[in-house]
C-alpha cells in the first residue's frame, strides 16, 4: 500500500484509531479488541489507553486474515508462526550486527598488523652484501 507517511513518522508510528485500523485490515473493531488480548497484535496506547495502530500493525492483521481464512490456521497456530518470525527477524538482525563487529574486528586487527610489520626495524638483522661462489666436487667413488 501506498500509503503517504506524515514528515517524521513511518510504518512503525502509531497513529490509527480502533475505527480506521479495522477499516483498513477489513476486521471488526471487536476482533482487533481480541487479537490485542490474545497477544497476536500489540498496538500502542495514548495515554487515556486508546489503542493507536501503525501500518505495520494494519499488515500483520491482514496477514492474521490470510492466514485464518485462506489457510486455515488457528489462531494459536498464528500467534507461534508470529513468534517465530520475529524470532528469525530479531536473529537476521543480531547476524549483521555481529557481521559488522567481525568485520571492524578484522580491519583492526590488520591495521595493527600493519603497523606491527611498519615498526620493524631493518638494521636489527646484519646483511653482508658479499656474494661467495661454492663449487662443490664429489669425491669420486671407488
């Protein structure tokens, strides 16, 4: 959905009432009532207690519509394969953060390579800049 988001706000902002929200996923009001209760949706609250979705609210409600009615899932069964992709969000999430930590890890580990090998002192090792001719000869058998 196109949807236009005010300046300063996104698809997280909450800022639908009960009303518009149920318009939107093409619930009732009631159901969204009861999906807060049962944990599926967890809308934000005004400080009177109202409940304000965001659109990213307004999505995971249509995805709870598909897959109640076009699937034919429960609603325990929906609310565990929530879980889990939030679960596998929040890992991909951690993954990168970890991918860049390696990452900074290893750039800082080479600079300090680097640095190591530039701090080598050259004149530590004495090189003689003769060059010498061996020939061998094998004593011959008997």
């Amino acid at each position: 959905m196109g949807f236009p988001f005010p300046p300063g706000t996104d698809e997280d902002t909450p800022f639908f009432v009960i009303s518009v929200a149920a318009q939107l996923s093409g619930l009732h009001a009631q159901t969204l009532r009861s999906y807060d209760r049962m944990g599926l949706v967890s809308p934000g609250r005004t400080s009177g207690g109202g409940r304000r979705y965001s659109m990213r609210d307004i999505e995971l409600l249509r995805e709870v519509q598909r897959l109640s009615q076009d699937e034919g899932v429960n609603l325990a069964g929906i609310k565990r394969i929530i879980d889990l992709e939030n679960q596998v969000d929040a890992l991909r999430a951690r993954v990168t953060e970890l991918n860049q930590e390696l990452a900074q890890a290893m750039a800082a580990a080479e600079g300090a390579a680097a640095a190591v090998h530039a701090s080598y002192r050259r004149d530590l090792v004495p090189i003689r800049q003769e060059t010498a001719l061996v020939v061998w000869k094998p004593k011959p058998r008997k």
